[in-house]
C-alpha cells in the first residue's frame, strides 16, 4: 500500500508540474485484450524425449490517464495506471505430441509513463515508448514439478512483489472536437525474475513476463491549439 500512495503523489506532483510548464492535460480511458507468455522454463525432468514450451495465454486489461501535450509539437507524455492480466501456458510435449500444460494468470496493477510521438493530423498514427511498474496482485496456477499440486493454486507468497518493465508500442487517433477515438497495440517487457525460486515455485525458478495488449479507447478534452 505504501508503494501505490507514492505511486500516486508521484503522479499528481508530475500533473501539478505540468501548468507552469504550459502542458496541456487530456483525460483518456481505455480496455483491450492481453496475450502474455513467461519467459523461462523449469529444468528437464531427466527424460530426453520431454520438452516444454512457453504458450501465449489470453487475458484482459482496462485503465486510464493523463496525456500532457506539450504545446506546438508533436509530443506529449501519458501517465496511466491499469489493471492488467498476463501469465503463461506451459505446455508439455512428449516428442511433438502435446501431453499437457500448466496455466498460469498474473495479475498487476501497472503504472506507465509513456513518450508519445505522432502527426498532428485529423487521423493521427504514432509511436510509444516508456516504463512499466507493475505491482503483483495476483499469481495463480499449477505448481510445476512435485509434490503435484492443484489446478488454481495461489503462487503470490514466492512471486516478487514488483515487475519493472518496458513499454514500446504504436497506435493511431482520430481526432474530435473533443472526443478522439484510438487504437493501439503495446508490446511489455519485464525485466525482473519473479519466481523466488522457493515454495511453490521452486521448480520454476525463473519467470519474466512478457505480453502484447490490444486496446481500443477514447480521450477527452482536446482543445485546438
């Protein structure tokens, strides 16, 4: 809890910073889709015809922030803060045939600062770039390897608490008189192992996530400038 209170007088100060700066601040909002998949995989069982491989799984996200328009240029910052599902499927395959899988769903609560960078046109494409801290709501699935465990098992208690990341991405707005409709696809990249490797991930001992999100939002407030 302490981490989201900073979190969030981090952000205003930022906002509060933005007025003598000469930024203009748009409200947006926005839900999509998820596909995230681990990077990493536990260790060999011993038998050589076994192997296993990281599976997208699909999921869902919503948010909303602020876009801080510098006036006269094509760039502005968005800080926003979403809730996301990501996660994995492992599969399991003995030569080429699929004998099974273990599924996994991350849950965070994810703030971004993001550099957006496009055209000033009535349908305006352009490119994102930032950070990702995502803070770790939930962990849940199958505990790999024995003792067996069950199916939807909590994995939080040996996860991290926290998965800084990456964000690069693009999208495309069509701009309203004060409404603007926009698409776009991200791409997040976490940089932290979040497996303890202990407890009920102690055959997993390496888990970086990875995930691909596509949403739809809008943004309101534009002024013409």
């Amino acid at each position: 809890m302490r981490r989201e209170i900073f979190l969030l007088v981090l952000v205003l100060g930022l906002v509060a910073a933005a007025h003598p700066a000469g930024l203009q601040a748009d409200f947006r909002a926005w839900g999509g889709l998820t596909s995230g998949r681990y990077q990493g995989l536990p260790p060999p069982v011993g038998i050589p015809e076994l192997r296993y491989q990281n599976a997208w799984r699909t999921g869902f996200g919503l948010g909303a922030g602020l876009e801080l328009r510098v006036p006269r240029a094509p760039l502005s910052l968005i800080l926003g803060l979403g809730y996301l599902q990501k996660g994995s499927e492992l599969e399991i395959y003995y030569l080429d045939t699929k004998t099974g899988s273990y599924l996994y769903r991350l849950g965070t609560l994810s703030q971004t600062g993001l550099v957006k960078i496009g055209l000033d046109t009535k349908i305006a494409p352009y490119l994102l770039a930032g950070y990702e801290l995502a803070f770790i709501l939930s962990n849940r699935g199958q505990p790999f390897g024995p003792p067996p465990g069950g199916w939807d098992t909590d994995l939080k208690p040996d996860t991290r608490k926290l998965d800084p990341g990456l964000v690069a991405g693009v999208g495309l707005e069509f701009k309203l008189e004060k409404i603007s409709p926009f698409i776009e696809i991200c791409y997040f990249h976490g940089l932290s192992n979040l497996s303890l490797g202990k407890g009920t991930l102690e055959y997993y001992e390496t888990i970086k996530s990875r995930a691909l999100i596509l949403s739809a939002g809008l943004k309101f407030g534009r002024k013409k400038t």
